[in-house]
C-alpha cells in the first residue's frame, strides 16, 4: 500500500491520501484521543505521541500536530498507523457512528441555501488543502463556519473565510451580511 502526502497551508497539518475510501460522502473531525474513541483509525494515528488532532475526509486524513513537535519524527509513525488500519480490514468508524453535515429537515431555506454553497462550492475546494468547513448556525445575518482539518488555525483561513466564502454567500445570498469562523 502506498499512501501519499501533501503538505497544506497550514505548517501545523499534513494531508495523508491512502489511495481508498476513507468516509464516502461525510467527514469527522477528532480533537483529541478521548473523542477519536469513535473511529478506530483516528485512534491508532491519535497513539502516535505528538499528534493533536485528525480529520477524516471522503479520501484522505488530515493529521495535525502539537506545537514544539517535528514532523520528520511523527510523519513514518502516522504512515504507518494509516497503513496497519487499512491493511487490518477495520472499520474506521464504529457501527452506529454518523457522519457531519448536510441539510436538515426544518432548515429555513436561506440555511439550505447556505449549505447548498458550502456542499457544492467550497467544501470541495477546502479538502484539495486538507480542511472542512462545516455549517453551525446562522443568526442576524451572520453565517457562523467551523474550520476543521488544516483550516483550522491556519493563517490563511481568515482570508479564505472573508475574501472567499463571504463574498461569495454575499453574492449568491442576499440575507448573508457576513462570515464568521467558531470553535
């Protein structure tokens, strides 16, 4: 099995592409060990001693590492694990675990809208980089955003947030004044 890296724009996180499905349609984004509990993958990358956190897309993990700590050291480690979750045939979330996103009945249709854009437009463009940006909440006119993968503490999501994503809600949604990256 061979499993390419990319490096994204965050220094913080590379992008691992195992060459197969990872999550079909969906994502998950674990922050730390005790959460990963749902994803057995998650949790052999999160053993794996200065990781700080995992993102799993359609094709590819994001992993993000802990401040002070050297890719050179923790880059083989997390090649590894990847390989060893997919050659043991796991699952890489338990049953009964669910993916993130999409619309939901009673989304007010500017809500449908606003995540129609991000499915459409921007989600596909952000996970060429490694990231996600997932729909929280929209109120007042203002669309609230999380940033996951190596979008999130990236030094260049503010501007992908507010010269990209909001002029474009702007454009294509009258009722959007602007965007504004959550935790």
């Amino acid at each position: 099995m061979f499993i390419q890296t990319e490096q994204t724009p965050n220094p913080a996180s590379l992008k691992f592409l195992p060459g197969k499905t990872v999550l079909p349609g969906g994502a998950r984004d674990f922050s730390s060990a005790t959460a990963a509990q749902a994803s057995p993958l998650a949790t052999r990358i999160f053993a794996v001693e200065g990781v700080a956190g995992v993102y799993l897309g359609a094709d590819f993990v994001t992993v993000s590492k802990a401040d002070g700590q050297d890719w050179s050291v923790i880059k083989p480690q997390v090649l590894a694990a990847i390989m060893e979750h997919f050659t043991s045939g796991d699952a890489v979330l338990k049953a009964g675990d669910a993916h993130e996103g999409g619309a939901v009945e009673g989304d007010s249709e500017v809500v449908r809208q606003i995540k129609e854009i991000l499915e459409t437009r921007v989600r596909p463009a952000v996970a060429q980089d490694g990231g996600d940006i997932m729909f929280n909440d929209f109120k007042d006119g203002v669309v609230y955003l999380n940033m996951r993968g190596s979008c999130a503490g990236c030094p260049s999501s503010t501007a992908t947030l507010k010269q990209g994503i909001e002029t474009m809600m702007r454009h294509y949604i009258p009722e959007v004044q602007s965007v504004q990256a959550v935790q």
